[in-house]
C-alpha cells in the first residue's frame, strides 16, 4: 500500500487574509491526522503574498499540539540561513514535545526572490558552498557522530532526549538525491517542481546509498495534486492553477488566484505556452484519474511514499480533494 503524506504551504488565497491561511493550515492538519495520512509537513517561504509560512518550526508547535497521531515536519527548513546547531535544538524541543512524531526536512532553496534572501540572512546569504557541511553537520548532531575536531564536539545539545527527530533531505536535481545518499539519509525528491528529471534523481539516489542515518533508502516524490468530485470542477480548479503559474512566470507577487479569476482570465499565445510547459508539475482530476496517475509515478519512482503537495482556488476545495485521495488510497483502514 503506498503511504501518502501532505505538504503545506500555507497558501493565502485572494480574498482571503494570511489569518485565514494559517487557520486553514491547523485545520487541513486536523483533518489529515483524522484520515490516517502519514505526516504533515510546513514548507517555508520568505517576502511571497501566496504562501505565508517563514518559520515552520513555530507552526508545527502548534500543529503537534492539536493533532494526535500524525507525524509533523518541515518540507523544509532553508538551511543556508541557519545555524545546523540551532535547527537541532529547535527540532529536539518538537521532539520531546511530540516523541516519535518528529521530521526535520531541510533544503537550500532560499524560498523567495534573492533580495528578500539577503534581508533574511542578514546580508549573508549566497551560501551554497557550505550547504552539504551544514548537512553533514546536522545529520551529526542528530546521530551524536560529530568529530572530535569539530566545533560543537561535546557541546550539550538540549533538551536532552532519548529519541531523535527524522531527517530528510528535500531537493528538485542530482545534487539533493546524492547528498542524501552520500549521508544515508531519507529523501524527498520535488516532482512539483521539476516534472522531467525524477526518474533519473531517484535512481541515482538508490543506487548510490549508504548506510549511515538510515541503514536503507527512503524514497518520497512530492506531487502536485487536486482531486474533485467532478470533471468539471477539476477543470474549473486547473484555470485557477494555470493562472497562479503565469503569475510566477512573470514575477508577479500576488495571492493565489482564487476559482472565480481562474474561469474570467483570458491568454494569449505567450501565456499558452507557459501552461502548457507548466502543466505537468500537475495532477489534476477526478479520483478515478488522479489515483490511477499516482500508482503510475509511484511505480515509476519506485517510491516509498507520496507527499501531496494541493494549492487549490478555495480552501474548501483544498480538504475536498485530500478526502477523496484518502478515500481512494483507503488510508486508515
């Protein structure tokens, strides 16, 4: 049975305030632990109107403290920003207020425009070149293998706990699936975000694992779903996708258009070209469709799991669509 998980955003949908988004958030988490969804999972973004979420470690306070069973993480914190020594500390605190519930995904993305990366970093981002040291510092952290040469080395990280929070490490090219597999780390390929290349980065993950964190891979393809009733209410929640992918193509900063801007927006040739490249990050349809589409990449990926990513015109429309996949996928049963 293929295991399926949820990755949120937080999207702010037009019309709606950022308020509205976080409570929307708490209540999808509520819901998915209800329908036996696997883990939860907060991204982190930075200076963005549609997604409003720049400190997931604080909203999944929250989330562990309403929820019962799901496991919660970040899908994920943008390392380069940080220090890995704090990011344990943080991630160790969720853990010993939610024992064996625990993620700590981590990526390099600076989750914005590169201005607004500067401001966060303090003037200091640009820090590529020491992510994979950061990595390997965390996964030491994590696994209390640090060097005896190294700087934390026999540094008290609290609190002090018997277990560990799960480290995953996310990314959308060869890069992020070789470092997972050089530390043995569980990881989580984005498919939402770059459709073509997975197959290949999967691969090369499995093949070239080793055990360290974990003693096997751990393959997760993190997909861009919208599940409806009907056809026709599948289309309607396309139009309004399709408008938010042309907004990024052209740099517009802006709410996630709502379904009434999806139907009246009109395109022309350039804009159709655009949704046409852009449409196959995407999973959209009935559930007869959409299940049959996920069983297909899952097999193809040879994937542990499924982490659903649904960024949909109304947030109503948004838990509709993660009960019809748990209803297809029979979770909790």
């Amino acid at each position: 049975m293929t295991l399926l998980s949820v990755l949120d955003q937080t999207p702010v949908i037009a019309g709606h305030s950022v308020a509205d988004a976080i409570a929307a958030t708490v209540d999808l988490a509520q819901l998915a632990d209800d329908l036996g969804y696997t883990r939860y999972w907060c991204a982190e973004h930075h200076g963005l109107r549609a997604v409003s979420n720049p400190c997931p470690e604080v909203l999944l306070a929250r989330l562990g403290s309403v929820t019962q069973r799901i496991r919660i993480g970040s899908g994920g914190v943008m390392l380069p920003y940080y220090s890995p020594f704090k990011v344990a500390e943080q991630f160790m605190m969720l853990e010993a207020l939610f024992p064996g519930r625990v993620d700590l995904g981590v990526g390099r993305a600076p989750g914005g425009d590169q201005r607004t990366a500067q401001a966060v970093a303090a003037g200091a981002y640009n820090r590529g070149e020491i992510f994979t040291q950061q990595v390997t510092d965390l996964a030491g952290l994590m696994q209390q293998n640090l060097p005896a040469d190294h700087l934390a080395h026999g540094v008290l990280l609290q609190p002090q706990i018997d277990t560990r929070p799960q480290l995953w490490m996310l990314g959308s090219s060869e890069f992020g699936g070789e470092l997972a597999a050089q530390l043995g780390l569980r990881f989580a390929f984005a498919h939402f975000i770059n459709a073509h290349f997975g197959l290949r980065v999967a691969q090369g993950y499995r093949e070239r694992f080793q055990p360290a964190g974990e003693t096997q891979p751990y393959l997760a393809a993190a997909v861009f779903v919208i599940c409806a009733d009907t056809e026709a209410e599948a289309i309607a929640l396309e139009k309004a996708v399709d408008l938010r992918r042309v907004q990024m193509a052209y740099g517009l900063n802006e709410p996630i258009p709502s379904i009434e801007q999806g139907a009246a927006q009109e395109y022309g040739e350039r804009e159709q070209l655009v949704i046409a490249r852009e449409r196959p990050r995407s999973i959209i349809g009935t559930p007869g469709t959409v299940t049959e589409r996920l069983h297909t990449l899952a097999a193809e990926f040879d994937a542990d799991e499924l982490i659903v990513l649904t960024v949909a015109g109304s947030y109503q429309a948004r838990q509709r669509s993660y009960e019809l996949l748990a209803d297809a996928f029979q979770l909790g049963r």
